[in-house]
C-alpha cells in the first residue's frame, strides 16, 4: 500500500483559485509509463503539442551506433528494421538497443545504470536523452526553446521519504540534463483533478490507471478553488499485469519448470530465475545478460530434451534483444479482452519455439483478481484518508490506458454506482499540469 496524503496531514494541498498572471511560456511533461504527452502555455492559451507523431507519444528509445537516438514510434520502425537487417547475425546488443518504459527504471531505487555499447550510463542520462529528444521535438513544434516544465511525478515513488526524495530529484536531473532550467512537479492524479475541476461543491475522485501505476486523489471543487482531500498511489500499473500473463501463461514455453540433470544423475529444476526474466519487460533490455546467456548455454547440454529446445529459444530471445516484441503481443491480448471474451497470444521464435496461447477474459479475470483487490483497498484507504463515504462523491473520473480493463470498471462501479465515467485517458494528466501549478497545487520544493 503506498502512502496516502490527506486532508488533515502535513502533505494537504489545498489551492485558491486566482488569475493567472504568469502567462511565461512553459512545457507541461506526462512523462508516461507507455505513453508521454506534453502541453505547451503562450500567451495565447494552453494546448496539447503534437510531437510529429500525433499528440501521444510512446514511451520508446532506440539506440545505434553513430546515429542519432530516436523515440517514439519512430523508435518502433527502427528496432523492427534493425531485427531484419542483422536477423541471423547473433548477438545484437552490441549492434543496437531498445528501451521500453525507462520510468519504471527510472523510479526504481535499485537500478542505477545500464552499458551502452561498452561504457556505462546512468539511469538519469537515459532518460534523458528520451526527454532531450521530446524537447527537441517540442521547441520545433512551437518555434521556442523553452526551458520551464511542469514535469508529473507518482504519488509515491517510495513510502520512505528520504528514498521517495532522491528518487524525484532523479527525475528533476533527467529534465536538467534534457535542456530544461526551471523544474517544478505536480502530481499525476492532481493534475488529472485539476483538468476536471467541474462544477463547484462538486467532490470528484480521479482514478488513474497507467502502465506503471495506479494513483488515486480525492478533491473538492470550490468556487475560489480546489482543495485535494487525499492522495495515494502503489506500483500497480499495466505493466505488471502484462508480467502476471507472461508468468502464468508463456514462461513455461522458455524453460520454467524444466528440469536438467545433475552430475550425480538426478534431476532438478531449472532456476527460476532464468525464465523469469522473460516477463521483466522493462528490466531485461537494462540487463548485463553475460550471466544469464551463459548459465542458460550451461544448462542446454544437461536438460531434458523436451526442455533444450526451450533454453536453445531462451538464448535467441536474449541475443536478439526480443523484450519489447513479445510484450506488444502479450499487450495486444490483454486490450482485446477489454471489448472481447477471448484472444490469444501467438509468438515464434524459429526454430525452436512456436505457440498460441489462448487466453479468455474469465482466465484474465481469475489472474488478476488480487490487482483488482488492491485497487479497491488503494481507493478505500483514499477515501478513508478523506474521511468521506462513497456515497459523497459526485463524480469518478477513469483516467490511464489500464482503467479500461473491464475488472477494475466493474470494482468502480460496485463502489460508485452510476457516477464512473471516463475521461481523457492518455491526455488528461497533461493538460491539468500546467493549471495545477497555476493553482498552487505543485509539490513543495525540496530544501
């Protein structure tokens, strides 16, 4: 359970609504999970920008060597032309790199760094060369350079204050580092309220829903303001589901639960550790795989023989650089069961692995009943925190490509029977952080 700020402790926020007189033009970053949006504040009002790609940007970085970094769908076409054009060439980490989610990484306080192409970067760096090239990208849309961003940030990157602060001030670096000179954050759900303030005496609860995680805020709307009653948040996100049908349904075709013999003649299972990582999406591309790539090579000359094929496909999945490939399958699944009752994941890596998993919304459903039960004990410790009943609430606004995962509307709408609605999913966080701050609603700077 991630903490929760409440009306009544030390992390209240509460705003007055006032004229803005700043109209200094600024970037507004949801620095996304999956996806990443900007906003941009002129005198002339405040829009969504569009990045050359349309205004939601995949949270996507592609490396080669001696060329400029690209991001972003782009980053997409050239990983899968480089997977063409070096197919069959053997180990590819070395001719090129594809990173999925670096906030995740980003946030994670044990990760530091990764080796590109043989010299060492810092989590911080990689993000941002993804946010240098967004900026980039932003100053040619709007003709500026601008150096002010609203940047949005979790609720809680860690229930440890003195963790929870040096990993945000991870995140001003990173901005720091992409060109910007003025930082200042807001949080993800607030800046979601801050988008739907409504009507005033309205009391609304932003569900946000993305790939990394599941932020919650309470607020009551006023005439002179926005007072934020409670905020929470806990690493449950898209992602992490993703990973729960990966672990349930697919790492066994790469070798989990097959068995090797030992040199004593028995047999014992192979590690778990080594399929696993299968289903670390956005850790594995970081990964130094010698380890891993070497202890499953080990292992292929001892395993059983219906397992070797398994390891022989673990290590093309490896040297290949695959991560990202199989998650868009197993993602694609997962989002047509939002609107069907069944879809399947199909994936081959020839010679050795070739399966369709077929997967119905009960089976989804059945794996991810305790996400749904942590969801509903995230929104009732909200609303605990805001000492208020569900019965209080006016409205609830879905927010996040996850919200739409037909478990959690139901949890909502058994909660908050016939006042859940959905918002902006991918743009809402956006376009409410610039009117955050504007409403006074930023985090507090950090002595």
């Amino acid at each position: 359970m991630g903490a929760v700020f409440s009306a009544d402790g030390a992390s209240a926020l509460t705003s007055r609504l006032r004229a803005c007189s700043d109209a200094v033009p600024m970037y507004g970053i949801d620095f996304g999970t999956s996806n990443t949006v900007v906003t941009f504040r002129s005198d002339g009002g405040t829009g969504l920008l569009d990045l050359g790609e349309g205004g939601i940007l995949p949270s996507l970085l592609y490396f080669e060597r001696d060329r400029r970094p690209s991001v972003g769908r782009e980053a997409m076409a050239d990983y899968a032309a480089a997977l063409q054009r070096w197919k069959g060439k053997g180990e590819l980490y070395s001719r090129f790199r594809f990173f999925q989610a670096i906030k995740l990484a980003l946030k994670d306080p044990w990760f530091e760094g990764t080796r590109l192409f043989g010299e060492r970067v810092r989590v911080e760096a990689l993000a941002a060369i993804f946010l240098r090239e967004v900026k980039r990208r932003a100053d040619e849309a709007t003709g500026g350079d601008e150096r002010r961003l609203v940047l949005g940030r979790p609720v809680v990157l860690s229930t440890e204050p003195s963790v929870d602060e040096r990993l945000e001030g991870r995140f001003r670096e990173a901005a720091l580092l992409a060109g910007f000179e003025d930082v200042a954050f807001v949080l993800e759900p607030i800046a979601a309220c801050a988008n739907y303030a409504g009507r005033a005496g309205e009391t609304v609860l932003v569900f946000d829903f993305g790939g990394g995680t599941l932020d919650v805020c309470i607020a009551r709307v006023e005439r002179d303001g926005i007072e934020v009653l409670a905020s929470t948040g806990a690493d449950l996100g898209g992602y992490l589901i993703n990973e729960d049908i990966a672990r349930s349904r697919i790492i066994g075709r790469f070798g989990a639960g097959g068995k090797f013999r030992t040199m004593t003649g028995s047999y014992l299972e192979i590690p778990g550790w080594i399929a696993n990582q299968v289903a670390s999406f956005y850790a594995l591309p970081l990964a130094d795989l010698a380890k891993t790539r070497a202890t499953v090579k080990d292992l292929i000359y001892d395993a059983r023989p219906v397992d070797k094929d398994k390891l022989r496909g673990l290590v093309e999945f490896l040297d290949r650089n695959l991560a990202f490939e199989l998650f868009n399958e197993i993602d694609e699944a997962k989002i047509a069961l939002s609107t069907e009752q069944g879809s399947a994941i199909a994936y081959a890596i020839p010679p050795y692995i070739e399966f369709r998993e077929e997967l119905t919304r009960p089976e989804l459903e059945a794996l991810i009943e305790p996400r749904v039960i942590s969801a509903r004990s995230l929104v009732e410790s909200a609303l605990a925190a805001a000492r208020l009943e569900a019965g209080e609430l006016d409205r609830v606004v879905r927010v996040g490509g996850s919200s739409r995962i037909p478990a959690f509307t139901r949890m909502l709408e058994t909660l908050f029977p016939g006042r859940v609605e959905e918002g902006a999913v991918f743009t809402s966080i956006a376009s409410g952080l610039l009117e955050a701050r504007d409403r006074g609603l930023q985090v507090p700077r950090r002595p």
